[in-house]
C-alpha cells in the first residue's frame, strides 16, 4: 500500500455533507411535473421547457436549479479548504464547483417559451427570433453535463488511486460512464426527433444520484471519524492498565 492509500482524505462537517445530499434532492425538481405541469410531454419535451419563463410554476423548476447550484458550490469550496489535495481529488472538487455555476447558469437565462408544447414558440426559435438567454441555455445546459461528468470521472479514479471514498470508487466511473452514454442518447434523440425527453430526464436523474453518491462518501468518512473519536477513550484506558 502507497502512501497515498494510507492518508486518508480527511473529512467535512456534517453539514458539508447535508448540503451534498440537498443539492441532489433539489436538482430532481423535475420530478414534480406530473403535477405541476402535465401538459408538458414527458417522453419528447425538453426538461429545460418546465422553467421557460412563461410556463407555470417556472419559478420551482428555476429555483431547484439554483439552489443545487449554490450549494455545490459551497460543498465544492469546502471540501478544497478542508481535504487534502491530491491532484484528482483537487480537481474532481474544482469541476464540482464549475456544475454548480453551470446550474446557476441554467436558472438564471432561462427559455422563453416552450418549443415542443407551443408551435409559435418553435418558429420563433428556428427563425432566430428569441432572446440572448433562450440561446444561451444551450451552452449552460450542455456545460452543466460535461462538468457533471467530469466531477465523478476524477473523484472516482481519485477513489481508486487514493484509497479513498469507497462509494464513489465504486459507483462514480459508473455514473460518469451512464452520464456519458445519455449525453450521445441525447443526440441521437434530437436527431430522430423523438424520446428526447425521458432520455434528458434520465441524465438529470445520474446527476443526481451522484451528487447523492457524494454526499454518502464524505458521510461514511465523517461517520467513521466520529467512531473512531468515541473509541478512542477505551482504547486508551485499556492500554494504560
């Protein structure tokens, strides 16, 4: 074993790991469509089309944006302050960090409308008539997945070479991989001109299990520091008999 693998990552307060697991909770907003917004089609409609400015309840799908932005963010410059920081480990963090100001990015230059629920809105777009921020939620969305993956590419292979974070070493290449898959699904898809929307769905759905997969990993070290601090008085009481 290298001495890589025998130091160990060090470990986050617990409320670093509550923001991870938020984060992953709130970017699943989508979710709530079936009852917030039935009209959109679930199978062919762009995800992004829930918070186009001039759909109902735009504001919630916006906001789970926003919020798991910020707090990636937070938990990404936590943990760059606090870990040590190994060269992967530094910059699976760092690319975190850059998901979340991609996921502000997406809540803050939303759709103006909705293509595939509206045909008015699908000519102004192929005619080039909508605003900077219809055009720019592309470039957001589509940054939004690369950093995504990159995030649980290198933490994953930090896992492995480190030693550490057994969850991610396990699960995170295998989501970055899924992610990876989906992103060239997604292609297809606007290729074809159909299932768009369940495949896109798919990809926010790995995202957020990873962000959930991170949120365990920095858990089980913080649990495992914490038992390890409750043991140690017995330990030393034993040893000094």
């Amino acid at each position: 074993m290298n001495s890589d693998q025998r130091d160990g990552p060090g470990v986050v307060p617990a409320r670093v790991i509550v923001l991870a697991a938020v984060a992953g909770v709130s970017y699943a907003t989508f979710l709530l469509e079936n009852l917030l917004s039935p009209k959109l089609d679930f199978l062919n409609g762009y995800v992004s089309e829930l918070s186009a400015v001039d759909q109902p309840f735009h504001a919630v799908y916006s906001a789970g944006d926003l919020v798991t932005g910020v707090l990636s963010i937070l938990v990404a410059l936590e943990t760059l302050r606090r870990l040590s920081r190994r060269p992967l480990a530094t910059a699976g963090w760092a690319f975190l960090g850059l998901f979340g100001v991609c996921a502000i990015g997406d809540a803050s230059f939303p759709l103006d409308c909705a293509p595939s629920l509206e045909t008015w809105c699908a000519l102004r777009e192929r005619s080039g008539h909508v605003s900077f921020s219809h055009e720019f939620h592309s470039v957001t969305s589509s940054a939004v997945i690369v950093c995504g993956v990159a995030a649980l590419l290198l933490l994953s292979l930090a896992a492995r070479r480190y030693g550490w974070w057994p969850a991610l070493a396990r699960w995170g290449w295998l989501l970055a991989l899924a992610e990876s898959v989906l992103a060239l699904g997604t292609l297809v898809a606007m290729y074809m001109g159909q299932w768009l929307g369940i495949v896109q769905r798919a990809q926010i759905s790995v995202l957020c299990l990873g962000l959930l997969v991170i949120a365990w990993a920095l858990y089980a070290d913080w649990r495992d520091t914490v038992r390890g601090r409750r043991a140690a008085p017995g330990v030393m009481e034993e040893a000094s008999r």
